[in-house]
C-alpha cells in the first residue's frame, strides 16, 4: 500500500454503539472482508457502516478510507480513478461508483455546513462580494434532462484569515444580503465592497451600510479596483476566493447539486486535514 495511506489517521469508525442494546463497542473482527464490531453482552456482532448513510454499500472498509482519503486531498472523482488503479494500490473501482461516493461524502461536508452556517461570525476586516455561478441557459431541446437555474453566490471573506462564507441565492437584493450581513458580520467590523446598490446610494455616495454599526469603505469597480483614497480600500481577497471557487466547481461538472459543491469547498478550505478526518470519523460512527 502508497505510504501516504500508511500515514493517514483511521477515517472508518474504530468504535460503535450497539445495534441491540446502544452500548459503546470497541472489539473489531474482520469478517469476509467486512470491519465488525462485537458485543459480549449480546453476543452480536454489528457492521462498522450500521445506521450510517454508507450502511448499503457493498465496498470493503479499506476501500472506502482510501476514498475519503483521496476525496479529502480535494481530488475529482476521475483523479480517484486514476490513484485506484495504480499498482501499488490495486483497487480498480468505475468512475459511476467513485461519483457515487463522492456524493454522499459531499453530503456529509453538507451537514458541517448547514450546522456551521448559523454560528459563523467574522470580525475586523471583512470584504464581501456576490458572483454568478452560472446563468440559466435557455433551451428547446427535448434531449436536455435538466437545465441549470441562474445561481448566485453571496460571500463575505475575513481578511488575513481562512475563513469565509458562502451562501448561493436566487436573488441579491436588500431586504436578502443586510440581514446576511448582520447576521455573520460582527458589529464595528470594517467592511470593503463595491458600489453595488445594495451597500451603497450611488446618488448621494455614501454607504447603505454604516446606519447597522459597520465602517463601510467601497471602491466603484467602473473606474477603478483599488481605491487612490487609500490602497487598503479593494476586494482584491474575495475575488481571488472567487477564481478557486470555480476553478475548484468546474471540476465537478458531473453534478449540477451546487449546494453539496459550495459545502464540499467550505469544508475543505476553512478546516484543517485533522478537523476533516475526525468530523468524518464522528459522521460515520454515528450518522443516522
């Protein structure tokens, strides 16, 4: 097996609760190629994957590790192809199976995001920004299974730091992006946008911002991208976050699921490799 398996810290759960009696197991068997967890007061023994959303599958457990292993390396599903199917690993698995898995990994990124969202709270400076992910194409072809919707994504990125938010929407307007806004942003925060209506009154030329307790700086894309006021007064952070977003998307075209693909992204880019593989460990211990 590559080293860089070796390396890795165990991702499948090493204990589990009981299917019968709930208690905590840590005795393991490897029966027919499959991890067990075994119960001396019930004498059962229970899949390692039981209750998880991973308890139909059919690979074995060191496959799936190898899986998220080379999933949590932020690699595509025809990457993981490839890595398979080297000698040295010897686990050939199809590209239909490794989007599968893909997927429902993505699914569990979906979780932390949906549970992480509501407490993200950034503070000191913060540039916020709004990007098309992909205008809805408009198309009379019968052979066309689907079609993807206009979406827009909303992110607010705290500068000389990891972390960032990203929220896809329908619309961006105000009565959508303030409340974001003063949800995620903490109050005498220093703000940097553009002059887009939403954060600024063009007419009057001043912030729409700064009545919510936010020092509001903005620069008018139009005319310039660094502001001659001051070299501080630019997007430049949010906008480099933009170009990884879809360099990163573009990537996964197999799937038009944005929502798991911004989750998957967060989850990889503003957690440690550490923190990825115990949240994953927890998941898979006892996701229901």
């Amino acid at each position: 097996m590559d080293s860089k398996f070796k390396d890795q810290p165990n991702i499948i759960p090493f204990y589990k609760r009981c299917k019968i009696c709930n208690s905590f197991l840590l005795n393991t068997s490897e029966i027919e190629g499959t991890l067990m967890f075994y119960c001396q007061n019930c004498q059962v023994f229970t899949k390692w994957s039981h209750g998880t959303m991973l308890h139909k599958s059919l690979l074995s457990h060191t496959l799936i590790e190898k899986l998220i292993t080379i999933f949590l390396d932020k690699r595509t599903p025809k990457e993981a192809e490839n890595i398979l199917s080297y000698y040295f690993v010897d686990q050939k698995t199809s590209l239909v199976t490794i989007r599968k898995y893909f997927t429902l990994f993505s699914q569990i990124t979906l979780t932390y995001y949906q549970e992480q969202r509501n407490y993200v709270l950034l503070e000191k400076d913060i540039e916020i920004d709004e990007t098309h992910l992909f205008r809805e194409k408009k198309s009379f072809a019968p052979h066309r299974r689907y079609k993807n919707s206009s979406v827009w994504i909303f992110g607010m990125k705290q500068r000389k730091s990891d972390q960032f938010i990203l929220i896809p929407l329908k619309v961006r307007d105000e009565e959508t992006l303030i409340p974001l806004i003063r949800k995620h942003v903490k109050r005498g925060s220093t703000i940097y946008t553009d002059s887009f209506s939403v954060y600024v009154n063009n007419w009057q030329k001043v912030s729409k911002l700064a009545p919510f307790g936010f020092v509001h700086f903005f620069v008018n894309h139009r005319i310039e991208f660094v502001s001659k006021v001051s070299k501080e007064i630019h997007t430049n952070s949010i906008e480099g976050l933009w170009s990884l977003v879809k360099k990163d998307l573009k990537n996964w075209r197999y799937t038009n699921k944005y929502e798991l693909l911004i989750a998957r992204f967060s989850f990889q880019n503003t957690l440690n490799k550490e923190k990825q593989i115990d949240y994953f460990n927890k998941k898979l211990s006892e996701y229901a």
